[in-house]
C-alpha cells in the first residue's frame, strides 16, 4: 500500500474501488484503521464475534488482595436451541487470558473434573443450576489477568468468550468508606456507618472505629453478587459532637503467621448549633471612677459563626436594647446599671447573664471594688490571727515540756539514793573467847552489799541515809 491523496490509502487488489487524481484505486483511511484494528485483536474479541452458546454474569472487573481470597460472583446461561441436561455430569473450567485455548492449552488453568489444578480455585456453586461461584484462594499479583468460564456438559461444551472477567490484585487494601445519613444539626439523630469492600467473604476484615468499642461488622451482599462489611451505630448530635474526628480502620486477614493490612479512613464532624456559652463582660474591670469609659465585651460559639450581637440595658419597663456588635462602649454614671447581650445566629439565639455598674456620686470606687477590697481584708485578719494562734501554741508547748524534763529529773534523783550497812554476824552467834575474837576480827572478809531502796517521801536536811553492813566469813 502507498499513500494516496485526500486521505486515501492505495490497495494492489483489484476491487471496486474509487480511485484518485492519479488513476490509484483507494480506500478510505477510517475503513483502514478499522480492518487494521479488527486484525489486531485478540481470539478472544474474535470468538466474540460468532453467536455464543454460554453467556455468565459476572462482574466485567473485581478487584482482590494478595495474600486473601477472591468469592467470584458467577451464573451461566445457555443460548435458546441448545440442549443443556441437568442430570448430566457437569464440569466447570477457567481459562486465562484468551478463550481460544486450543492452541495454547496451558491457558486452562482450572477444570472441576479435577484434571487442572494450575491455579487454587473452587467452584462452590452448584453448576446443576447454572451457578458457576467460584473461590480463588492465595491470590499473588501475578493472577491479575482476564478469564473466561467454560462449562463442559458431556455432548454440550461451550465458553462463554463474550463475558470475560478481569482480576486485578493489589499489594494494598482499600479505605473504608464513611457514610452519614441524616442532617449534621444538633438534636437530630443521623446514623454513621462504616463499610469496607469485602473480595472474600469468607475471611472479612475486621472494622474497629472511636464512635463504639467492639463493634460488631456485618457482611451484605451487593447487588453486583459482591460483598461489603459494614459496622454502623446511631447517635444524636449535639454542639460537642461539631469538629469530632471519627476515624475507622479496616483491617484485612492475610495469609496465615504474616499480620494483617490495615487502612484508614477519616471524617470530621461539621455539626450546625445555636450559641453557646454566650457570657457578658467588662474592661477595665477594676476600679473605675464615675465619668471614666468602659467596654462591655459579648462573646459566644455558635456553627455557623453568630450572625449579630444586640446590647440592652434592663429597665423598670423591661429590657432596653441599646447597641449592636460585640463590643459596647459607654460612660460610668453614678447610677446602678445592669446589662446583657444576645447572640444570635440562623440557628437561634441565646441571652448571656447580667452585669451591674454601680459607682459613687463622689467619684469612690464602685461597690464591687468595696466587696473585692473587704473579702481581701477579711482574709489578711485572719492569717494574721492564725499566725499568733500558731506562735502562741508552740510556747506554751515548749514550756510544758521543760517541766516535764524538770520533774523526771527530780524524780530519778530521789529513787537513786543508796544505803550501805555493815552487819557482824558473829555477834549473833555465843561469844566466843577474846582471844578468839581478836583472831577471828583479823581473818575476817568484808563484804559491802549495795542496796537500792526506793522512797516516796523526802529526803532528810542531812542527805542520803547510809546503811553499811559487814558480812563476815567464817
């Protein structure tokens, strides 16, 4: 072929053709690019051009975690005018990457006869009726690919080569997904849930999340044959719920003695309220003489944000409003004046309390610096009555003490007093010669024995009365 003029492309085939300037048969270039397409495309695209026997639904893509299972989804049909037996034995075959696997049978990977087991799948459906399920277990990224069903029924066999399935498996798992039914407004209650895609069902993530401890998942089916874990739990909003980062964690059950992949996902909490905490007050808020200026300051939380504040000043005839804004400026007087705000917001509204001015004709501080100033002395009187209740009590201590030492000196001197005696027992005996005496004076031991005698009554002007007593051996 030669390039031909007005995007015309020359054949060498004689055919009826139109041809160009140059007398050149051609063909348009769109008709080109298709038959260069059509030549191109895989045997399965090509089966897919006759008239199928098998059809399945399955989903066209579904995705998978290395590591996990795969639940396929999957039903079959037969095209009207073929006989497909019930009764008859039935075996369900998977194939890879193209349909026509006559010329590349490794492409079967899977038949449940029992004769192929390249790839670790179950048909867990009962094929008898038309339910083709099938488990794939120990998923790699290396079983991403396309697949084709074929169902082999003795006399009938077909492959359903216009209904491919295409695998993808990922390394990571994927974020749950946070939905919020209802409207974010206090006092409304709208229900939260948390759900995960769930490619096997029989080994599911497990869902945790801050809203409830020990949630307990539940596994739904979709519409698409697929399934979903989902945790959810109802609440009722209030202001403290605005700004509240609910986060949920999936956790997804990998192959045995390797830890499981985990993902999370957040969402933080816009709750729309009416003010809170709305509070009045005043600057300088120490003494203030009549004539000087103060400011009288509102503030409040609120979502949305307080639209306006409105002053008013509390009157025999009622509240009188005043100003607007925050911030409210103004003159002392020597009258008692009381205040409030009101915050307000598309929500609703909410009044802070009372604050009162009071000063002096006399320029004096104002009666609430004479209540700060009496409570302060107040408190300094009685600290310094504490203080001499404190020293007075540690004197009177110390002096009882020094009379205790006094009196147990007085008695441990008393109760030591010691008496010696000297007693002559041959006196006690009959009287022997002089001679024998005067002997026996020379040979006699003298013992002194010490006696502690212990008295209550007090001792004599002349001191300690002593005993001596001599003990005489024979």
């Amino acid at each position: 072929m030669v390039p031909c003029t007005q995007n015309l492309l020359l054949f060498t085939v004689s055919s009826k053709l139109p041809m160009d300037s140059f007398g050149n048969k051609c063909v348009p270039l769109n008709m080109v690019i298709m038959l260069l397409t059509s030549l191109f495309v895989s045997g399965a695209l090509a089966d897919c051009s006759k008239t199928p026997s098998l059809f399945i639904t399955a989903p066209k893509k579904i995705e998978a975690l290395s590591g996990s299972c795969l639940l396929i989804p999957c039903n079959f049909r037969v095209a009207e005018g073929w006989n497909f037996n019930t009764t008859r034995r039935t075996f369900g075959v998977w194939i890879k990457d193209d349909s026509s696997f006559l010329n590349n049978p490794k492409n079967v990977i899977f038949n449940s006869s029992g004769t192929v087991t390249t790839y670790p799948m179950e048909i867990t459906g009962n094929l008898s009726q038309r339910n083709c399920t099938t488990l794939f277990s120990n998923l790699n990224t290396n079983h991403t690919d396309t697949y084709f069903f074929r169902i082999e029924n003795e006399q009938f066999k077909a492959t359903a080569s216009c209904d491919h399935l295409q695998i993808e498996v990922n390394d990571s798992p994927w974020r749950p997904r946070m939905n919020i039914s209802g409207e974010l407004k206090e006092k409304k209650s709208v229900t939260i849930s948390c759900s995960a895609f769930t490619p096997c069902p029989h080994s599911p993530p497990q869902l945790t999340w801050n809203l409830q401890q020990n949630s307990h998942s539940q596994i739904e089916e979709n519409t698409d044959g697929t399934f979903t874990a989902k945790i959810q739990q109802s609440i009722t909003l209030s202001d403290s719920h605005d700004g509240f980062n609910i986060s949920c964690s999936a956790t997804y059950p990998v192959d045995e003695g390797k830890p499981g992949k985990t993902k999370e996902t957040q969402q933080i909490l816009s709750v729309t309220y009416a003010p809170k905490e709305t509070s009045a007050s005043i600057s300088p808020s120490g003494l203030v003489l009549a004539g000087s200026w103060v400011n009288l300051t509102c503030s409040s939380r609120a979502n949305p944000p307080v639209s306006n504040f409105f002053w008013f000043l509390k009157t025999k005839d009622g509240p009188m409003k005043v100003a607007e804004g925050y911030l409210h400026r103004l003159k002392m007087t020597n009258m008692t004046e009381s205040y409030f705000c009101v915050a307000t917001n598309d929500l609703g509204h909410e009044t802070s309390l009372e604050i009162h001015l009071r000063i002096s004709e006399n320029g004096q501080p104002s009666s609430l610096g004479a209540v700060v100033g009496g409570i302060t002395g107040v408190i300094v009187l009685m600290c310094v009555v504490f203080i001499l209740w404190r020293l007075k009590s540690t004197c009177s201590t110390s002096h009882q003490v020094q009379n205790t030492l006094l009196q147990e000196q007085t008695r441990t001197a008393e109760n030591e007093g010691i008496h010696y005696g000297v007693i002559d027992f041959s006196k006690l005996r009959p009287g022997p010669s002089s001679d024998s005496m005067k002997d026996n004076r020379q040979q006699t031991d003298v013992i002194y024995s010490q006696v502690k005698v212990c008295k209550s009554s007090t001792q004599t002007a002349d001191g300690p009365e002593c005993i001596y007593a001599q003990v005489k051996k024979k």
